[in-house]
C-alpha cells in the first residue's frame, strides 16, 4: 500500500506555485525551496526517487517578471534546474499607474496570474499563492477548484506600506505631518483630503487581503513572530470559517479563543486549525562543499582556521536587499564608532573591512537611490578618518579579492585602521554569495522587526557568528550568547551634523533616518567589537550556529512539513469542494455570491453599452437597449 501511495503520489500529484515577481529576496527563496521539496530528490541530484520513500511530484511556477540578470540561478535559464517549470504571464499589465497605484497593480496582476494557473491546470493537486491572496477567492469561488488553496503569508501586506516599517510607524510618516503642519491654509486643506484618500484606498486594500484571505484552505505563516502579527491585524482568520462548513466537512472542532493566557499555548491551540508555522529552510552549498572535502583537505583547512594572524582581515558582511526598510544604516554608524574607538586607542582591535552586499535592481527607484545614500554615508565616514572612499564593485565582475577595497597602506594611517574600509557588491552571484559568507568574520543584520530572515541561517550554516536586532524573526533563529548577539533597539532619528553621538556622524546637509538611537550604534558596535577581539569564541558561536541549522532548520526537516502540510491543504480542499457541491447551507451562499457578481457584470456592461451607442447617435436619449428593442420587435409584420 505505502509503494503504491508513493508512485501514485510522484505521479499524480501536481503542486502549482503563484508567484507575483521572481526576483532575489527571501519571499523568492523560500517559494524556490519549496518547489525543491516538491520535486523528486533525483531532480536535485539525490539518490533515485524510485527507491525513496518521501514523497514527491511535480511542479509549475506562475509569475509575472523573471529577468535572467536578476534572479536566483535555480530558475535563470536556460540551465536553471527549475527554469523549465517557470511560466511568466501578464508581463504586460504595468506595475503601476501614473499617480500611484502599485497595491492596485500588483492585486491585478495576481488575480490575471491565478487565473493562467488555474486555466492550464484545472486538475492540479494543491494551488500555492504567497505575497498576496487576491487570487484565492477566484480558485475557491469561481473556479470551484477541488484542488486544495493553500496561502504562505511572509507578512500581512498591511503593515508594509510605505509610511511603515514592518508594522511600525516609520519616519516617512512624521515627515508627512510635519509637511502637513508648515503648509498654507489651501495646500494643506489639499494635502489633507489627498490623505484622507489615500487612508480610504488603503482601508480597501486592507479589507480585500483579509477577506480573500480567509478563503484559504490553509495559510502558513514564516515564523510565530508573523503568526502574532497576523493575529492581530486579521483577527478573523483564526475563527471558524461557518459552522455548517465544519460541519458538513471535517470533523475537527474549532479552537477556542482566548484558551489561556499563555501565548505559546495559544498559538498552538489556533495552530491546529488553520493557520500554521513553516520555518524557511536553506539549502546551502556550503554544506555540500563540507561533506565532499577529503579527510585530508579538510585537516588543512581547519589548520588554516586555527591561524588567528588571518583571522583579522576577514571582513564584516552585510547580505540584504538594497532598501531602506533593511536598517544598513545602523551598521555604517556602528563602524563608525569601531574607527572612532581605535582612533582614541579605547579598542586595540585591527579593524576588518566592511562589505555591503545584496540584491539590487537597476530598474527599482528605491535600490538605486538608497545604494547613493549608503554610498554618501560611507565616504564621509572614511573621509573623516582620512581613510580612501568607498567602491563599488560592478556586478558583471567576478572577483571578490580583496585587494578591490583595501587601501593603500601608508605610515600616517593607524596601524589598526590599515584594512579598514567599505564596499558595496549590488546583485552578487550566488557563487560570489558563497564565497562572501565563506570568508566573513561575522554577518550583520539590521532589519528591525524583520518577518524571518533567511540571511541569519545562510551565515550560520556557513559558520559565522551573527549580530542582529532583537525583535521579529532573529529571535527564534539565533540564540543570543550561542549563535551570535542580539541588540536591543531604539527607535530614534538623526539629523545629519546636528546631532550627537555615534549615529551623528553625517556629513549630508539633509535628514538621515537611521531609525536607531545612540545607544543601539553604541550597543551594535559592542557586539561587533566582541567578535573581533574574540576569535576563538567566535568560531565557537560559528560552530553552534552550523548545528542549530542543521538540526532545526535544514531541509529534512523543512521537506517532511512540507508535504504534511500539502496533504492536509489537498484534504481541506476536497472536502470544501464536496460541501459546496453537497452541503445546502455553503452551496447557497457561494451560488448567491456568484449570481450577484455576475448580475452586475452584466447591469454595468449594458450600462456601458447603453452610453456608448447614445454617444454614437444610435440610440435616443430617452431610450435603453431594451425599449429599442420591444420597438424593433413590434414594427415588424412577420413577427
């Protein structure tokens, strides 16, 4: 029975993944990781599927936008292994309107994208949207799929609008009312009702992800951290959909709410229900490179290691996505106050070079301006230590030595400060990924209340310590003390040359947001400063990460969830499908639901029709298509 349940499974079942953009960021790299569970473990270079006993099937990737210079190798064709599964449409449908209107956008684009999906493959097994949920009422409702809808929300879309930081109100909104505040009585009476429509378009954004998101059979969410934010910003999801629904298709009870004050307790009891946590996994080819290094290479290397004279020159990585929500800004103010510390000989540490990589794409506004504010920020950092200025390393180029970024040694630099320096490496490769992670000291990451963060575990996996904020997904990744060190964070804001402290050192004229007080640069300093001054704890905490990774967070682990929940989504999707076709009370309401929506497609296209022919003079002014046609009917004899 097992045999014939796994070649039915490898056979039959068809897993579809609607993504909005392929990119390089940690939504694309987990959608990626997932697909590599789907499929067989021969299509990853494993042993033969007809021997293992997981199970496997196959995959189809739906998306809008896959450009072949700014992707994940995986799916850059043409020698990507799962390029051949990636299908892009609705490429012609713009991502935004002249005034405005991305949210917008991007909502149709989904809904188009679902419905190629869902048009090709009406026999898939289970549907797999993330981002966003525009899509899934279409599949539940209008297409009345049998195939179970599952929904992995990285984070609610509503706490990530611009005037936001994951939740939090940002600096954009303060400058905002600040502008607001100093305008003329007519301006701002403009800029007011301008406000309150955008409120109003965000309330029905907001609305519509809440209500197409509960027509999800199953919604996954990253991390417990995303699960409470979930929770409170869409209360509803963690209700029972209708009482007639659960009755009519599965025996599970509802859970109760508010069960007991604990929160884990809590979470687990609402867990069972709907809403799931699927930690990312990393698949890492670090870890492959260790288990086929020789007995004999790999003693050298671990000789190379125990040389702390090299030690020092490994630089400090930073691996995010050019944008400002992902904090760079802390870390920049932080080695600023590390050269500032050794200029006053209050740290004898030799100084690393910092390197500043990660995705950037040369067609995103947003990437190209905040690579210039870092690349500002940086050169008067090094021009006020009379250190050379910062580089940028072209992204067509393959070489990582550090010879790009080092300065030129002269007497009159500190003998400490002799490899300090900064660059930035926008859309590296992910061998050149590899290899940054492979030579770095440790990985700062400064996200503030970041969903996951998949960069953590890359660097962990990699053995390196990590520094992080302690707030939103690092929390439940790196230990503090074990894995590296947790900062505590201030919000605050700096403004350039006026201000005090660590974080003031800015030679812009204009306002710097770091979205960090003095004593979060003082306290990320510390722990870089730790790091340094401590190697062989450093590869110790390097060492505990590469086992917590492993153990907790390898793939596995991450494949055998997986599939659990797979079949559970194509179980909750049959049993929706049968109470719709069955249960009177849900097929009611749905078949009501879809009358009405195609009543007023029908009432607004021949209200349509009735004003263009009018325009055209084909039709009197008092007259509709109907009267016309009683009139046409009446006039003639035959009839």
């Amino acid at each position: 029975y097992q045999h014939r349940h796994r070649k039915m499974t490898k056979e039959s079942f068809h897993v579809v993944f609607i993504h909005l953009d392929l990119g390089i960021g940690g939504a694309e790299s987990l959608v990626l990781n997932l697909a590599k569970a789907t499929l067989p473990p021969e299509a990853e270079g494993g042993r033969d599927a007809k021997e293992s006993p997981e199970p496997s099937g196959r995959i189809s990737i739906y998306t809008t936008h896959c450009s072949p210079t700014h992707c994940y190798d995986e799916v850059r064709p043409p020698r990507g292994r799962l390029s051949p599964h990636v299908h892009v449409r609705g490429s012609w449908i713009p991502r935004r309107l002249r005034l405005g209107g991305t949210a917008l956008c991007s909502a149709l684009r989904m809904l188009y994208l679902t419905h190629c999906a869902a048009r090709d493959h009406p026999d898939a097994s289970v549907f797999v949207l993330d981002v966003l949920p525009t899509g899934v009422p279409y599949l539940v409702e209008w297409w009345n799929v049998s195939a179970g809808v599952l929904f992995y929300c990285h984070f609610p879309d509503k706490l990530l609008t611009r005037d936001t930081v994951n939740g939090e109100q940002g600096p954009s909104a303060a400058l905002d009312a600040a502008t607001v505040s100093g305008s003329t009585s007519l301006f701002r009476l403009f800029l007011i009702i301008l406000t309150q429509l955008k409120r109003f378009y965000r309330w029905a954004l907001d609305s519509l992800e809440e209500w197409t998101m509960s027509y999800s059979d199953l919604i996954v969410v990253n991390s417990k951290f995303t699960m409470g934010e979930v929770e409170k910003v869409f209360p509803s999801l963690f209700l029972p959909r209708n009482s007639v629904f659960i009755t009519a298709a599965t025996t599970e009870s509802p859970p109760k709410a508010n069960v007991t004050k604990d929160g884990d307790q809590k979470q687990t009891k609402n867990q069972s229900y709907r809403v799931r946590v699927l930690y990312p996994a990393i698949e890492s080819s670090l870890s492959k490179e260790r288990k086929l290094i020789s007995s004999s290479h790999a003693t050298l290397k671990f000789d190379n290691e125990l040389n702390l004279s090299k030690d020092v020159t490994k630089p400090i990585l930073s691996l995010n996505r050019f944008e400002r929500k992902k904090n760079v800004f802390l870390l920049l103010h932080a080695y600023d106050e590390l050269l500032e510390r050794v200029s006053q000989a209050t740290l004898p540490c030799v100084v690393p070079p910092l390197m500043i990589a990660g995705g950037y794409d040369p067609l995103n506004v947003e990437n190209v301006e905040h690579l210039a504010e870092l690349r500002s920020i940086a050169d008067g950092i090094l021009r006020r230590h009379d250190l050379p200025l910062s580089t940028v390393v072209s992204p067509s180029s393959n070489s990582t030595e550090s010879r790009n970024c080092l300065p030129v040694k002269t007497e009159e630099h500190h003998q400490l400060l002799k490899f300090a320096s900064i660059t930035f490496l926008p859309s590296v490769s992910n061998a050149i990924r590899n290899k940054l992670l492979s030579s770095a000291s440790m990985l700062c990451y400064t996200p503030h209340r970041e969903h996951f963060g998949i960069v953590p575990l890359e660097a962990m996996d990699a053995g390196v310590p990590v520094v992080a904020i302690r707030s939103g997904g690092p929390m439940e990744t790196i230990v503090d003390g074990v894995t590296g060190y947790l900062v505590h964070y201030c919000k605050a804001e700096v403004n350039g040359e006026n201000a005090d402290g660590g974080g003031s050192r800015n030679n812009n004229n204009t306002i710097s947001t770091i979205d960090n007080a003095n004593d979060t640069v003082n306290a990320y300093a510390d722990a870089i400063a730790k790091i340094i001054a401590n190697p062989i704890d450093a590869r110790l905490m390097g060492r505990n990460g590469r086992k917590r990774v492993d153990e907790i967070f390898g793939m596995e682990k991450f494949r055998k969830e997986w599939w659990e929940l797979l079949f559970e989504a194509q179980r909750r999707g049959k049993e929706r499908c049968y109470s719709k076709t069955v249960g009177r009370g849900y097929c009611v309401g749905s078949s009501l639901l879809r009358s009405l929506c195609e009543l007023a497609v029908v009432v607004l296209s021949a209200i349509s029709l009735t004003w263009s022919m009018k325009k055209a003079g084909w039709l009197e002014e008092n007259m509709g298509i109907l009267g016309t046609i009683k009139v046409w009917l009446n006039g003639r004899d035959d009839l």
